[in-house]
C-alpha cells in the first residue's frame, strides 16, 4: 500500500471531543433564538480553549513519544480536525440566526485566551518557540475559519470587530496590545 491509512480507520475507538455536548447545547439555542445563547456560547467557548490548552508540549514531551517532535505537531492538528468541523458548524448557526454582532466580543476574548497558550509559559525556564507550534497553528486557522464565517454571512460589524480591536498579549517581557497579525506566527517544525 500507498502510505499510511487514515486515523479515523486504524483508531479502535471512536472520537470523543470535550466540547460535543457544549457545542449541541449551544448550536441548539442559537437555532431557538433561546435567551440563555451567550451563556452557552461562552461555556462552549471556555471548553475549547481548555481542548486547545491539553494539546500543548514541550520537546520533552514529545521526545516521550518515540516520534519525531514534527510529527507530534502534526498528529497534533491531526487530532484537532473534528474540533474545527464542530467549530465551523457552531459559527455557522451563530452567523445564520443573525447572533455574529452579539458574539463578538466573547470571540474576541477568546482569541486572546488562544493567544496567551502560544507563548512562553510562567514556570518554564527552557523554551523553544517551535514547542508551540500546533497551537499557533491551530489558533490562526480557527481565527481564518471564523472571519470566512463571518464574510460568508455577511457579518461585516462582527468581522470589523474583530479585526479592528487590538488582542491583549502578555509573555515573558512585555505586555502589549496587538494587532490581529499577532496570529500570524511562523511555524518552525
């Protein structure tokens, strides 16, 4: 054969995302115009940013695994694939039912949480920037995935908000705020 065969074939056990309950809950009100929508919204949104928090590593870590640390990274984002289908179904019902505007804000903030997971962590004193590669990664193709939602649905205000308000950055050195090209971070692995 041909490489190798697909995860979802050669995997015993069916995916199980920490967000699928909070993501039906929340994609269900958006659809029901339900009042309690932005509670659950950001419920779902604190859920995936703790998913995204336990796809983080270091060399160490990778090193544990018998793999190249390049192929840890990209098994990684491999395992992030239905995530970024469920995100992708979640902003589409949020944009359809006309909630975007509404939203933005907590999207906002939420890419600012995603933002803090890809740099140097406090309590670490050996760092390589390429230790965050997948989530750098990740994190810019969720904000892309989210802007093209917004564009598709014509969303402009919620789109202006999020690329117009600067995202709070805090590391090691500095505390700033940045624009969005903070995202477009360099994958070295």
């Amino acid at each position: 054969p041909i490489g190798q065969p697909p995860s979802f074939i050669t995997d015993d056990g069916a995916i199980v995302l920490t967000t699928s309950s909070r993501a039906r809950r929340v994609g269900t009100a958006f659809e029901q115009s339900a009042p309690n929508a932005l509670g659950l919204w950001r419920d779902y949104l604190s859920g995936l940013r703790d998913a995204f928090g336990k796809e983080a590593f270091s060399a160490e870590e990778a090193e544990a695994t018998g793999e190249t640390f390049d192929q840890v990274v990209v098994d990684s984002i491999d395992r992030f694939l239905p995530y970024r289908t469920e995100w992708l179904e979640v902003m589409t019902k949020a944009v359809r039912q006309g909630q975007a505007l509404s939203l933005a804000e907590d999207l906002h903030r939420h890419f600012e949480s995603l933002i803090a997971l890809m740099g140097w962590p406090l309590g670490v004193y050996r760092w390589h920037d390429a230790w965050r590669d997948n989530i750098g990664f990740l994190t810019r193709e969720f904000f892309l995935l989210s802007a093209e939602t917004l564009v598709s649905g014509r969303e402009w205000s919620a789109l202006n908000y999020l690329l117009a308000n600067p995202f709070f950055v805090e590391d090691r050195y500095r505390r700033a705020y940045r624009g969005f090209g903070v995202l477009d971070t360099r994958q070295t692995s």
